[in-house]
C-alpha cells in the first residue's frame, strides 16, 4: 500500500509530465499559426 505523500508525490510528477506534454504541442501550433499569418 502506498503512504498518502507517495501518492500526491506521483500525482505532481504526473501533472507536472502532462503540463509538459501540453507546452511541447502548444510551442509546434504557435509556430504553425505564426507561419500561416505571415502568408
């Protein structure tokens, strides 16, 4: 059984993965957008 701080220390990392995952494909579309209005 895990203890209640492994658990939300898992939490974080996992949020702090996905926060992570989310700026990786924000920064690509941003880039994208930029190029398309330069058009």
């Amino acid at each position: 059984m895990c203890t209640q701080a492994e658990v939300r220390a898992s939490f974080l990392a996992l949020e702090k993965a996905i926060a992570g995952l989310e700026n990786d494909v924000k920064g690509p579309a941003a880039d994208v957008k930029a190029m398309r209005s330069d058009e």
